[in-house]
C-alpha cells in the first residue's frame, strides 16, 4: 500500500538530477476503457468483474503501455483479491509486453495497512482482516518470484511503514537511478 506515494516521491527526488521516469497508472489504463464501456463507475469495482473481462482489460492495457517506450515506472497490483482468488497482475502475456527490468514490491506491515485502508474515505477498499492481508502479501512474493523467472527481472521488496515515508522514497529512488 502507498505505491503511488512512494513513486510521487522518488520521482520528484530524481527530478531534481535531472532523471526522468513517466509513471504510469496500470490501473488507469484498464479504468479507462472499462468505464468507456459503462463496466464500472469507480476504479475500485473493477476487481470484482468476471475473470475474461478484468483479463481482456489488462491485456489492452499493457498493450497500451508497452507502446509508451522505454523509462516507465509502472504503479500496479502484484496481484488482485478477486472474489474467485488471487488474481495474477502480471500474468505472462502481460509481462511479455512489459518486460521489466525490476520489481518493487512496496510493503507495509499488516496492521498498518489495516488502518490505512479504514481511514482512507476516498477509496473502496478491501474489507480484509490482518490474517487475510498477510496472506495476500505473502502470495505476492512469491508470485513475484515467478515474474523474476519469466523475465530475467530483479525483485526488491521495500518496506513502506507509518512515519518513514521519507525512507520509502529515497529507496524507491535509489533503485531508480
Ligand atoms: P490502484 O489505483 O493502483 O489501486 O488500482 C486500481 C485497480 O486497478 C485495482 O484495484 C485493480 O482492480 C486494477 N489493477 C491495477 N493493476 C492491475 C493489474 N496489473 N492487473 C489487474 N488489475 C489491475
Ligand atoms: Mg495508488
């Protein structure tokens, strides 16, 4: 949790000397043509739509950003709570598009993200108890072991705690440069 926060951060660091990544909103692209298609009217629904359609969305939208070029930083979900399971972000036709040279994983420690998620009103998030949150961080490692095997990828995780945004950012950015 805080993706978008940490990458906000590490990128105006890097700004600052003059490197410049385009970030890019994984979930932005599928939003837009899923509510184009009167799918959904909130970006938070579109982990509940059948299984095809959320893969056809994130089909078009990697083929989407692959087009952008190169030096992007892409914000996404490691993998979705569906009400089926957990769905692959990155599945391999995905990946094929994408092909990144590193993973980040941006974690937070479970009570934490708990918080978080019932003080956030601006979103619609996941109603999921601490065991159920460290369950699916804990499926998100490992399924970003299977994103290092198909694409020769990196894999980091870093941590994202209460009060240490500032160390989130730096590392982000040191990861970057
Ligand atoms: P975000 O704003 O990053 O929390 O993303 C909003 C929503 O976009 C997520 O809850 C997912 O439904 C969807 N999403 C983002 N990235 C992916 C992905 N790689 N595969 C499938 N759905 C995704
Ligand atoms: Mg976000």
């Amino acid at each position: 949790m805080g993706k978008t926060t940490v990458i906000n951060g590490a990128l105006e660091l890097l700004e600052r000397e003059g490197v410049s990544y385009r970030p890019i909103n994984f979930g932005t692209f599928m939003f837009e043509v899923a509510s184009a298609e009167g799918l959904v009217s909130d970006r938070d629904e579109m982990r509940t739509l059948p299984q095809d359609i959320q893969r056809r969305l994130q089909k078009t939208a990697a083929e989407q950003i692959a087009r952008i070029g190169e030096n992007i930083i892409v914000d996404t979900h490691c993998t979705v709570k569906t009400p089926k399971g957990f769905l692959a972000g990155l599945p391999e036709w995905v990946l094929r598009e994408l092909m990144p040279d590193i993973f980040v994983l941006v974690e937070t420690d479970e009570d934490q993200i708990l918080r978080r998620r019932l003080s956030d009103a601006t979103r619609t998030r996941d109603m999921e108890g601490y065991q159920g949150i460290k369950d699916h961080q804990q499926f998100n490692r490992a399924i970003a072991a299977s994103y290092a095997m198909l694409t020769g990828c990196t894999v980091k995780a870093i941590q994202n705690p209460d009060f240490l945004l500032d160390n989130a950012v730096a590392e982000m950015a040191e990861l970057l440069r």
